[in-house]
C-alpha cells in the first residue's frame, strides 16, 4: 500500500505528464501553423489542404484518445486514494470537476469523429475548425484551472503531513 507522501508526489507527478498531454492536444489545433494553414484554406482553398487537415484530426483524434483514458485512470487513482486525506467535501468538490472535465472530453472527441473536411466549402470548413478550437480551448482551460487547484490542496496536505512526521 502507498503511504500518504508517496500518494501525493504520484498525483503532482502525472499532472505534470497529463499537462504534456493537454498541451498536444492544445497544439495540435491552436499553434500558429495551424492558425496559418487555416488563413491559407480561406484565402485559397483546394482539396489538398483539406486532406492535410483531415490528417491532422486523425492525429487529434488518436491524442484525445490517450488523453482520455489516462485522466479516465488518473481520476481513479485520485478517488480511491486521496478520500482519507482530503475528507468527503473536497473529494466531493473534486468528483464534480472530474465528471466535468470526462463530459468536455466527451464534447471534444464527438467534436472530432464528426469533423469530415473532405467536400467541405470553405466557410464551412473555416466554421468547424473554429467549433472544434474553441472546444478543445475550453477543455484544455478545465483541466489546467483543476490540476492547479488540486495542487494547491495537495501542497497543503503534503506539508501538513511532513510536519506531523517530523513532530
């Protein structure tokens, strides 16, 4: 079994690993190449460029796919472990922003599986890729503002407990 200490450094360590994976996920429709290919579609668009970001869905589907079964485990790992340390209110708290960060990964990936580009005009094309951008924006926001509060509460549990061990 884990000991308390060894709980929480795991926790704080795959935020970071989870943020890594956001951040692709994030990348892969919001860099500034994307931005440009995009400025390229609406000034001159053809089918080739289509296919280029047909392929960079499929890409962001396979990300959104690891993504969610690693915070899927993450978030179990959390609320088999952390209920003894945190107690019922903030397990509570915490369990609400899980099943609200699951329900905006669900909303991105079905997003994603309907993104079809091919034979899309250009408005429309332009249109999808802005829907799919600002849902990933505001999935990638949900799970930075949880890790950072659930870091903080973390941080405070941990050095609450290196005291009582030192006393």
């Amino acid at each position: 079994m884990l000991d308390n200490l060894a709980i929480i450094s795991r926790i704080i360590n795959e935020h970071q690993t989870i943020r890594g994976h956001v951040k692709l996920v994030g990348d892969s429709v919001s860099d500034e190449e994307a931005m440009e290919r995009l400025e390229r579609v609406r000034a001159d668009f053809s089918p080739g460029q289509a296919q280029l970001l047909s392929e960079k869905h499929d890409r962001l589907r396979q990300t959104m796919a690891y993504l969610d079964e690693g915070l899927r485990n993450h978030f179990a790992f959390e609320e088999k472990f952390l209920p003894p340390l945190l107690g019922e209110l903030i397990m509570r708290a915490l369990v609400l922003e899980h099943s609200k960060i699951a329900s905006s990964i669900d909303n991105v990936k079905a997003i994603v599986a309907v993104a079809k580009l091919e034979g899309l005009g250009r408005e429309e094309l332009i249109a999808r890729e802005s829907r799919m951008q600002q849902a990933i924006y505001e999935m990638c926001h949900l799970v930075e503002e949880h890790a950072a509060r659930e870091e903080t509460v973390l941080g405070m549990v941990q050095r609450g407990l290196q005291d009582k061990e030192q006393k």
